[in-house]
C-alpha cells in the first residue's frame, strides 16, 4: 500500500476532536494562543502541542507578533484533505457538483 | 465545545491508514470484502471490523448478492468531511476555489 506522508499527517491531526474543535475556533479568524486556549479544559502546554501537531500537518500557522503568538488557519492542509476526499468519490457524483454550483450561481449575463 | 458526532465518525474513521488505504482501494469501484482484504497483512476479521468503521461513519456501503458481500465508497460521508473542510477555510480561499474553476472551464458559448 502506497503512503502519502502529508496526507497522513493531516488525516492524525484531523482525527482528535480537541484539534478540530481548534480548528473550528481559528475558522472565526486568527488569535492568539492563549485566547484560543481559553474554552478548552487543559493545560496551555497541552494546547501548544496539539497546535504543533496541526502545524506538522500543515493545518495551522503560527506567527510571533511583539510578545504574542498568533495562530490562523493554514488553507494548504485543508486543501489537501479536500482534494483527497474529492478524490475517492465516485465521478457521477463529482459531477453533482458542478451540477449544483450551476444551479445555484446562474449566469447573469 | 459542541460536538457533530456524525463529523466524529468520519474523521475517526478518516484518521487510520488503514482504512484510508481501503477507501483508495474502493475507488477504483465496487469490489467483495475478500478482493479487498487481499493487499492487506491481516484477517478477514480485522478487514471487517474496519469496514464496520467505515459504514458507520457512511462512507461505505456494503450489500449482500448472492453470496458475496459486495462494498462500494458512500459519497455522503466524504461529502460531510469536504464540507466541514471548506467551512474551515478562510472565504478569500474559498473564493480562490471559483476562480480555479472559472480558468479551468471556460463558457463554451
């Protein structure tokens, strides 16, 4: 069986619901990590690791700016496990897409 | 933090390579449980607990003809996790998504 190493990564990072529940806060836009820390109910080093594990995944950015760590969404990883998704569906049903974004964007010309 | 438990099946799902591997393998189509199995190092039993994984969480079908066990990829539970993916995403990279499309397919008119 053939392994793809981002895919994996982004797929072990997705699969912890404190993770999606961070990436889900950060989808409001970018915060520090303290302020993303507040709603969950563990220690801020456990939050930093689990924002290390979404940023091996290539799911979230990290940025210092003065004294505070900023964090946002990554759209890279998001994309990936997309495309993947998008991937294993069967073609009739990919082409239910197109179908539905014409339906629902007509074109106003 | 509120919790989707349908969007924790598939992730949970989604998170081992595994079966990750055998939806890549079903999406080349529909195949018996035992043609499945057949690249995978372990028993038809641990083949079928993970199939059981992967129904559960819809994003696989499995129906009985004659009698052979046939299975086939489910598109609304790659659909689910697509769609949580892309709400993750900021909206200026969602908007990015149609314009890839408007270069790639030019109106034919």
């Amino acid at each position: 069986m053939k392994r793809n190493p981002k895919i994996d990564r982004v797929f072990h990072a997705l699969g912890d619901p404190t993770r999606r529940a961070m990436l889900e806060r950060l989808s409001s836009g970018p915060m520090s990590v303290s302020l993303l820390a507040e709603p969950f109910d563990m220690s801020l080093a456990a939050v930093v690791q689990h924002l290390q594990v979404l940023q091996q995944a290539g799911l979230v950015k990290t940025e210092k700016i003065g004294r505070v760590r900023s964090c946002r969404v990554e759209a890279s990883g998001l994309r990936a496990a997309e495309e993947w998704l998008r991937a294993r569906r069967p073609e009739w049903d990919r082409k239910l897409d197109r179908l539905e974004q014409f339906l629902d964007k007509p074109d106003k010309r």
